[in-house]
C-alpha cells in the first residue's frame, strides 16, 4: 500500500510539475484532467455545477498572429482541462469578437459557459441592436449568462435582460462590480433584484466582499463569480508581490505547488464563491490556474492560518 501511494504521489508530481512548465503534447489534457478530481460549485438557483477556476478575457482584444495563436491555445485547452466559465464583456475592446471567432475555429462552443456584460453606456436609446451586438460578436445563438456591467444604466437595462431570460436568450442574469464603492449598489440589488449571479473582486489581499456582500449572496442564493482573483487595481498584481518568497509549508496540505494555486484555493474555498475568472493569456499560466482547480481545498481552519500568514507578507 505505502509502495503504491508513493507511486501515485510521485506520478502526480511529475505529470503537474510536466504540464505547467509546458513539456510537449506527450502529457496530454486528458493526463492532467484524470490526475485529481475536479472541485465544481453549484449555482445556487438551477443546481447546474460549475468548474471553479473559469478565465478573465479583459486581455483579448488582440490582433497580431501571435497574441491570436496564444489565446487561440488557451480557449482550445480551456475545456479540455476540465474548465468551463469564460468571462468577457463589450467593454473590453474586441475582445468578444476575438473571442467569438476562436471559439468558432475550434467547434467547442457547447463545452463552455459563455458570461458577458451589457454596453458600459448601459441605455437603450439606438434600440436594442446594441445588446443584439452581444451574439453577433461572440458568434452565439444564446448567452449563459449576461451581467449588468458595473451597474451601467441598470435600471434600463435590467428589465430587458429579464426579458430576455424569459424569452430563452440568456440563461442567467446578473450584475458586476470591480470596486469597494460600488459595494452599497450590489449588497442593494442583492436584496431587491432577482439575480442568478453577481460578480464581485475578492482577494486575499482583498477581502472587503467578504464582510457583507458574499455572506449576504449566499443567504439569497445568488451565484458568485470572482474577478480579480491574483489581484488587480487596489491591491497590485499579487503574484509580483510574491515572486521572491518561498511558498508556505502548509500550503502542501491542499495540494497547492505554487502562489497562483495557493491563492485561487483561498478564494474558492469560501463558501459562497461558485467560481473564479482570473485572466489568462498563456497556456503554461492556464495550467497552473487549473490545478488550483482539483484535489482539496482550505479547510476554514486552513483559511485563517492563511490569512495570519498574509499579515507578514
């Protein structure tokens, strides 16, 4: 028994340590995907499970042959790891036509979960062809789920994405917010709105959503998605921040081998978290993202000795 568990543990290390630094195809997605079972969250409202480490596009509204191959290599590996939910929006340049023009290339539509959010502008005043934009652009018949950006022109706009829902065209509606002075509006149309799904930044570093908003997201049964996961505007890229400490001990006791792991487990190992979208531009960083997607995650013990730990950070 001791033989064949050091026998697993040592094909384990080799396969993960194999694949994150991006050896060949001769350790393929199905090799990494069968390694550790992979952790799903529930949205709240249907019961339909998600994989909890999805993908941020605010970094896809590229051109030249060599940014289009890179991403063209993640969303074609994306699934294959085992992943799902891709976040993108209007906002972010041309990033849903990139996008929606690789996704079409590779055929493999049906195994993600496309979110998007509404026009910043957020009104309705040159008709709905704006919103209309949104299949067109990611080469869609229907959205999963399409999110109120930034509380841009909600009370325009909400309505017609319950419309929408009604109507077969989007499966799930929700709004977003990426800052702490917005969190008044979310914790609002929390308790006011019918929301499948809110998005919110969270973070180790940034933990302000935790207070009211995530516990308060659960108690209504909203779906959470996580931006800025490894950090972002308030909190500086964490990873940088990281890139000359070693890696704790305990961070072995959830299966975690490298900061970006360490971090992802924290942040979907909060109960009302259901996935988090953090953005990814190189297959060898989807790779790491993903294994934070397998095995056992922080246990609240292991969270709080967690944050102790980032105090001395």
């Amino acid at each position: 028994m001791e033989s064949k568990l050091r026998s697993n543990v040592s094909r384990r290390t080799v396969i993960k340590g194999a694949l994150v630094a991006g050896i060949g195809a001769a350790l393929s997605d199905v090799a990494f995907a069968a390694d550790s079972p992979l952790i799903t969250k529930a949205i709240p409202k249907s019961g339909e499970k998600l994989p909890a480490i999805g993908l941020g596009t605010n970094a896809y509204s590229v051109t030249s042959p060599e940014d289009l191959a890179a991403r063209r290599e993640v969303l074609e590996h994306f699934p294959k790891l085992g992943a799902k939910v891709v976040d993108t929006a209007r906002g972010y340049g041309e990033s849903e036509v990139v996008i929606g023009k690789l996704v079409a290339e590779l055929g493999n539509r049906d195994q993600l979960f496309i979110a998007t959010k509404t026009p910043i502008r957020g009104d309705l005043r040159p008709g709905d062809g704006e919103l209309e934009d949104a299949f067109a652009r990611l080469q869609v018949k229907k959205l999963d789920l399409l999110q109120i950006h930034n509380f841009h022109g909600i009370d325009v706009l909400f309505p017609k994405l319950q419309e929408w829902k009604q109507a077969g065209k989007v499966r799930y509606i929700g709004v977003t917010t990426s800052t702490d002075d917005q969190y008044p509006q979310i914790i609002n149309a929390l308790k006011t709105l019918p929301l499948d799904f809110i998005q919110v930044d969270y973070s180790i570093d940034n933990r302000g959503a935790g207070d009211e908003i995530l516990p308060l997201a659960q108690d209504k049964g909203v779906a959470v998605l996580v931006n800025m996961p490894l950090g972002g505007r308030r909190d500086g890229n964490l990873l940088r921040k990281l890139a000359d400490k070693k890696l704790p001990d305990f961070a072995a006791e959830f299966e975690a081998t490298s900061w970006a792991q360490l971090l992802l487990k924290y942040d979907i190992s909060h109960p009302a978290v259901t996935a988090v979208i953090p953005g990814t531009t190189k297959l060898t960083h989807l790779r790491d993202n993903q294994l934070a997607g397998r095995g056992h995650l922080p246990t609240a013990a292991q969270r709080k000795k967690l944050e102790e730990y980032w105090a001395t950070v």
